[in-house]
C-alpha cells in the first residue's frame, strides 16, 4: 500500500477526532460568523507526485480554502432559501460518508434501500401525501423538476400514442406546456428533455400576483389540439407566492391535463395548520418537486420527485443491463432517476426527521414564516423602503426608494457581514428578497437583519444624492 494512504489509514481515528473538533468549531461559529466574502484568488498547489497525507491536506483547507468560505448555513443567511444542515442531519450525513452505499439494488443495498423508502413514506406523512405519490431521492429541485416534466412528457406521448422514452421527442406532435411564473430550473429541464424552452406558454398571472389567472389558463387551454403539461407554483422564488392549486385541480377535472407541481419549498406550508390551505388541492396534481436542502435542512445535495405515475417513470428511467434485476412492480431506483448511483442522500433526512418529528418542522416552518411576516411589517412602515408583494409564506420582496440603486444597496448589505439577500426584479422593479428557511434562524436575528439593511440603505442615499 501506497505509504500516505498507510499512514493514514493506521492515523484515522486521530484525523476523524481532529476534523471533528475543528467541525465543532466551525459549527459554533455559525450564529456569529460573516455570511459574505469578497471573491478572493485562492493559491492552490498543484497536483504532486507524491502527497503528503491527509492531515497536510486538511492543515492545507484550514489555511488557504476555509477562511473564503462564508457561513452560508447561518441564521442570517437570507439567499436562494437556503436552510442550514440541523445537527441531526449533520451526523447523518457525516455517517452517510463513513458507510458510502449506493443504494440502487437489493444485490447489495437491501438495508440502504429499506431506509430509502421508509425515509420516502416519513416525507409522505410529513407532506400529508396519500400513498399514491412514489418518491425517489434526487440531487435538488432542477432534477426532481426534470424528473417530473420527464414523466410529464411520457404522458403526453401517450396521449399521441406514442413512447417518447423509445422513439424519441420527434416522434411525437408539438407538447405545449403552459405555466404562470415557472422557475428556472423548470424551463432548464424543458430545455434538458428536448420540448424546449419555448414549449413553455405564458398564462397572465392575476393583477399584482405571481400566481397564475386559472381563468385564462381556461382560455388558453381550450385553444389546444393536443395533450398539455401545467406547470403550478407553491412557492414563487420572489415573492412565495402559490398558485390555486385548488382551482387547477377542479380544471383539470374538466379538461384533462399533466398537472405538475413545484413545490421546491411550498411544499412545507403543509406542516402548519396555518399554512396549509395554501396547497389545498396539490394532491391532484401528477408530480410533485420538493427539495429537501430548502426548508427540511439537510445538507446539500437532496430532494424528492414525487409521482403517481410510477409505470410512465420506469419506461423513462429504465436502466436495462442483463447484471441488473428488473422488478416493474417494487422498481429499484435505478430504473427510476437519472443516475444510476446516487450517494445516500435519504439518511441525512432519516436522521433529521426522526430526531425532529413533524412537530419539530412545524416549528422551524412557523418561525421563518413568523420572521418573514415582521420584516415585512418593519418593511411597510419604513420611509426607507417599499414592501413589494403581501408576505405570503417566507419571502419579503421590496424595493428602495431608488430602485435604481438596487445593486449598489445589496453590496453595501453584504459588504458589513451580518446579512446575506440577493437582487432580484419584480414587474420591472429592481428589487431585493430575503428568504428565511434556516432553523438557526431566530427572533434577535430580525433585529440584526433590520440594522443592517437601515444602515445599507442610508449608505446608498448617501452615495446616490451625490451622483
């Protein structure tokens, strides 16, 4: 054996306790330390001939890497609804590595698989989905979307007549796909599954909403020869908004669609009896995308593809290899992702959700809301700023009084450390969003935040009354 890779293996005890006692630090550290850094040159040797070990490598990360990195999983870290791994999750995960199964077949998974699918049945329960919904795990919401429109476009061959997964896309008719404030990552995987981008068909949304106008999409509907896919929101990424899900689903009653449902992070309105009447009739829909490195806080990368149609996800997914088992009755999840390994992403929230129950994540849910809904408040009542859109779930959208000084204010907001939004645009305005998803979020963080963005803001008008 290689005499570092020795060396190592006969140390790794001490190395795990080192890492361990540095992880604390860091995870200490997380409620104080700076959520931004200035983009910085980071001097990195290049690869030799022979390393060193890896306590040189681990010395190496603490002194060039470590000090550029920022405390994206801290309380005020207000970007891309991010959520911080929960403690449980981080042991999870920490084990997740310590045991590496590629839990893809029962050949030598059958243990990692159980936990997989028991861990799909806990999501279940905590969503309130009816055990209809097969759940496989998947890297984030732009795969659980793909996986859904994937699905989705299967569907609409069979309506043609045709299996898109065997012929091809150009085998079938044009497949319209109609939505109202579709994220990105949905159009990606538009463009991923050959339908393209501009198979998407803007429906108007209602007056001063993201969320779609069902009667329109009635309109626009009727004007289809040919199967349709919807794309729904529970959860616009600027403003949280949701579609009427309940509406959609008493639609397609009438008319006959692929309803497909993001719900990256809206899924987890579900958890709160105040919340949940947000998604009434989500359970119509065929597919539903949930990422758990949002709102479930667990590490990155992992989220769920939900579907009812299993059969259409196996003809699409199939990998078929004479060495791998087929079973279209109990599918491995081989046959239903992309990959064809996949880390094993469902102990994390295993661990999570055993350690948290559902009344654990009501409360993480119920706060961030809480916290969204009072800077909102503080929001409305400044001269400072102007509250974009109601706080419906737990993004705040506003503006400045110079939206034009949108970017400008953002950067005064990162540059002092304590807060971390991002820019966005609403309606042409120039706008700024925070998202609060981060269980070590709590209630004097609003306090910090709201200093933070007065003092950003009187920097800007500072500087703008001089230009």
């Amino acid at each position: 054996m290689f005499a570092p890779l020795r060396h190592d293996h006969d140390r790794l005890p001490a190395l795990l306790r080192a890492v361990s006692d540095y992880a604390s630090e860091v995870l200490a550290r997380a409620d104080s330390a700076s959520v931004t850094a200035r983009p910085a040159a980071i001097d990195l040797p290049g690869l030799a001939a022979a390393g060193g070990g890896a306590a040189v490598a681990f010395a190496r990360f603490r002194e060039t890497v470590a000090p550029h990195l920022t405390a994206s999983a801290g309380p005020r870290y207000l970007g891309f609804v991010t959520g911080g791994a929960t403690p449980a999750a981080v042991v999870g995960d920490w084990l997740t590595t310590v045991f590496d199964q590629n839990p893809v077949s029962r050949l030598d998974g059958w243990a990692a698989l159980q936990l997989e699918a028991h861990t799909v049945a806990m999501l279940r329960d905590l969503f309130g989905l009816p055990d209809a919904y097969a759940g496989t795990f998947v890297t984030g919401a732009t795969m659980s979307n793909a996986v859904g429109l994937a699905v989705a476009r299967e569907w609409a061959g069979r309506q043609q007549g045709v299996h898109i997964s065997e012929d091809g896309v150009s085998a079938a008719s044009a497949i319209t796909v109609l939505a109202g404030t579709p994220h990105s990552t949905s159009l990606k995987a538009l463009s991923l599954l050959g339908l393209g981008r501009r198979a998407w068909r803007p429906v108007p949304c209602l007056a001063g909403r993201e969320a779609v106008d069902v009667e329109a999409l009635a309109r626009a509907l009727a004007t289809i020869d040919g199967p349709a896919i919807v794309i729904a929101s529970a959860g616009t990424v600027n403003t949280g908004d949701v579609d009427d899900l309940a509406a959609l689903a008493a639609l397609k009653q009438r008319v006959g669609f692929y309803l497909h449902v993001d719900a990256a992070f809206g899924a987890f309105a579900s958890v709160s009896p105040d919340l949940s009447s947000l998604l009434g009739g989500w359970t119509s829909a065929d597919s539903i995308c949930v990422d758990l490195h949002k709102w479930l806080n667990v590490p990155y990368d992992a989220a769920v593809a939900f579907t009812r149609h299993r059969d259409l996800q196996v003809d699409v997914f199939a990998n078929v290899a004479a060495y791998l088992p087929q079973n279209r009755d109990d599918p491995e999840p081989i046959h239903r992702a992309p990959e064809s390994s996949h880390r094993w992403r469902a102990l994390p929230a295993w661990f999570s959700l055993t350690a948290y129950g559902a009344d654990g994540y009501r409360e993480i849910v119920e706060r961030g809301c809480r916290l969204a809904r009072a800077l909102g408040d503080r929001l409305q009542r400044s001269d400072r700023f102007t509250l974009l859109a109601p706080v419906r779930l737990n993004i705040v959208c506003f503006a400045l009084r110079q939206p034009a000084a949108t970017a400008r204010f953002v950067e005064a907001v990162r540059d002092r450390g304590d807060v971390f939004v991002t820019a966005t645009s609403l309606w042409g305005t120039s706008a700024v969003r925070a998202a609060f998803s981060s269980w070590r979020t709590a209630d004097h963080d609003l306090d910090v935040v709201w200093q933070a963005l007065l003092a950003a803001a009187a920097e800007t008008d500072s500087v703008w009354s001089q230009l």
